[in-house]
C-alpha cells in the first residue's frame, strides 16, 4: 500500500508536473512580495492593495476552470495553461533588460501570473484523484509534500535575486513551467466528468448547490477561508515588514525564514504520510486552528532572529497538517462528477483569502505597525477552532475505508 502510488507511472508524472509547477510558484510568492516591499519601497497598504487587484482575475477564472475541467479532459486545459505561462515570465525579463522594473511592469506580470495559476489548480487537483486511485489521502499528503520540497528549492532560488539579478531568477522561473507543460503532456487523456453540453454558469451553480448540500465540505471550506484571510495576509504581508523593519533583513533573510517554515510543512506531510489514512482528519484539522494562534503570539512578542526561525518552523508543522487535511476531506467527501468543480470552489475560497487579507493586513500594518497586525490572526485562530467542534460535524467526519 505505501509503496504502490511510487510504483504508479502515471502518478509519478502528476508529481513531476506539481514540482515543476510548483517550483515557479514558489518563486512568483517571493518574487512579488521582495519586488514591491524590498526593492520598489512600497507602504504596506499599497502593497495589500496591489496584492488583491493581481488576484481578482484569476479568482473569477478558477470557477470556469473547475466547470471546464469537470466537461473537458483536465489534462488538456493543463498542457494549454502551462504552454503560455512561461511567456509571462520572460515579459519581465525583457522589461528588466530595457531598465523598465517598476510598478506597472511588476503589477502585470503577478496579474497574469496569478491568473494562469488561478485557472489551471482544479484541474491539477483533479487529475490527483484519477491517478492516485482509492489512496486519496496518500496521495493528496504527496503532492502537497512534493509542493512543499520544491517551494523551498524555489525560495532558495529567488532568494538569492538581489545577488544573480532578478532576470536570472526569472527564466528559471519559465523554465520551470516549461517542464511542467512536458510532465503533463505525457499524461493519459481522460473522459470528462460531466458530460453533455449546458451553460457553463449552470455548471458552475451545481458545484456550489453541491458544496452547500454537503455540510462537511461546507464548514471545511468556511473555516479554511476565514483562517486564509488572516494567517496569509499575516504571512504574506505582515512578516517581510516585520523581516525588513524589526530584524533589518534583506531578500535572503526573508528567504531563509520562509524556506523554514516550508521546511516544517514538509516534515508534517513526511509523517502525515506514513500514518495515513487518518480515519477523523476533520478532527486534526480543527485541533491545528488553536495551536496556531500560540504560535502567532511567540510571533507578537517579537523574539531573537534564532528562535524566530524555530516559532517558523513550527508554523509550517502546523499549516502542514491544515492545508492537507482541508483537501484531503473536500477530496474524499466528494462526488467524482462534482469534483473538479468542489476543488474549484475550495481553491476559490483559499485563493480569494489573499487578496481580501492582504488588504486586511496591509491596513492592519499601517495603522498598528506589523507586529500588532498578527493580533486578529491569534483570535480568530481560537474562534474558528471553537466554531468547529461547538457548531459543525466537521470533528466526525470519518474516512471512507477506516475502520470506525
């Protein structure tokens, strides 16, 4: 059983493709952030708000793709993304080679970015439990252990822009799609889920009937969202000021700590992987709400750069296990004819976290200072661990297979 998805072609080409995949968008999430706050000098509400209209497009587009990915073969909308991607990329670096990095520059290349990799995640999560057959959990647990290597490779990588030059961090970044395009390419075509020709926005409207039909799904994607706003807009916006201004960091420091906190996100799925299937992952999952609001204090009180990067760490342990478990369940809990659409909705929610928290945070930071900009986080970590055991059945979710 633990070997078997290794044994498995097919979802050893999944994997190579959300590596690669995944390498560039670990480097656009660093590569915009240390632009706009540690090379352009942008305030933190400018920052938030540049962060929130880049995402807006490709959050209104993951919808259609989930639609699209449920009546097409998921493969193919892949290999089309992923074939124009790597062009956006190679925009900048022309603009960098003409002197032309500023903000509009910078503004369109995260805006089309963002967009592509918003349109093509339902079809990748889709595709997840084609080849990983009845091994959902596992195979959910490796690729999200697979996005967590390469995002620290990735980090590693466009951490170092302001020593190679930002143009060199760029066409890796287009390479790196490239490579994934390869990947998919060599996947077997599958028949859609749904079949028939309907109105796209139809469509669209079922997967949300089925989303609120289903109330685990529902209060899984509800606490994920609410907890997205804030902890990403802390992580995103909040840390590299605190990086920047409290420990007078630069793009390595930055870096560094996020390649550690990716580092612990590794190690949970490691083990997450070897003790699965969880048969009350729901349970976990709302159980990590409260411990992060811990972690976020240690944050608060402003620590030495060593234990920082422990506290870092730690978090990633933590977010690990949520973001895993939370896919895991919408996954399992899923109808196969629905599921493209389910994982599109899911996406939006954590997609459309980050542009609503990055405003959140970036005034947060503006009118209280970075650190006091993590104090809602701690709260509402707290509040949604309540909600969930006091409100939901989200705690009794059990595995399909497990023995009860």
């Amino acid at each position: 059983m633990a070997t078997s998805l290794w044994q498995n072609n097919q979802f050893r080409l999944f994997l190579a493709s959300v590596s690669f995949s995944g390498a560039a968008m670990a480097m656009q999430q660093l590569l915009i952030t240390w632009l706009l706050v540690g090379i352009l000098l942008l305030p933190a509400t400018q920052v938030g708000l540049l962060q929130a209209l880049m995402g807006l497009p490709g959050i209104i587009l993951m919808l259609w793709g989930g639609a699209v990915a449920d009546r097409t073969d998921p493969r193919s909308l892949l290999i089309q993304v992923y074939s124009l991607a790597w062009l956006f990329p190679i925009g900048l670096f022309t603009a960098v080679q003409f002197e032309l990095l500023n903000l509009w520059s910078v503004a369109l290349f995260g805006l089309t970015m963002s967009t592509a990799i918003a349109y093509a995640s339902p079809s990748q999560q889709a595709i997840l439990n084609r080849v990983a057959g009845p091994q959902v959990q596992r195979g959910v647990t490796l690729s999200t252990m697979a996005s967590f290597i390469v995002q620290i490779i990735g980090l590693g990588i466009s951490g170092q822009m302001e020593n190679v030059g930002v143009d060199i961090v760029l066409l890796i970044q287009s390479a790196s799609l490239v490579l994934a395009a390869l990947a998919v390419r060599q996947l077997v075509p599958a028949q859609p889920a749904e079949t028939g020709q309907r109105n796209t926005w139809d469509v669209i409207v079922e997967g949300f009937r089925a989303v609120y039909d289903n109330r685990t799904i529902l209060h899984t994607m509800i606490i994920t969202f609410i907890s997205g706003i804030f902890n990403y807009g802390a992580f995103a916006i909040a840390l590299p000021y605190i990086v920047k201004r409290d420990y007078d960091g630069d793009a390595v420091g930055f870096a560094t700590m996020m390649i550690v906190f990716y580092t612990g996100a590794t190690i949970s799925n490691v083990i997450q992987y070897w003790v699965m299937p969880l048969a009350r992952p729901g349970f976990w999952f709302l159980a990590m709400q409260v411990t992060r609001a811990v972690l976020l204090y240690l944050i608060w009180l402003q620590p030495d750069w060593w234990l920082l990067l422990v506290i870092m760490f730690c978090w990633g342990l933590n977010m690990g296990v949520t973001t895993n478990l939370s896919r895991a369940i919408v996954q399992e809990a899923s109808e196969p004819k629905f599921l493209a659409r389910l994982l599109s909705v899911f996406s939006l929610g954590m997609m459309g976290a980050i542009p609503i928290g990055a405003v959140t945070i970036g005034f947060l930071v503006a009118w209280f200072g970075e650190v006091n900009a993590l104090i809602p986080a701690m709260f509402i970590s707290i509040g949604l661990c309540a909600y969930g055991f006091l409100f939901t059945r989200v705690a009794q979710y059990r595995s399909p297979g497990t023995t009860p």
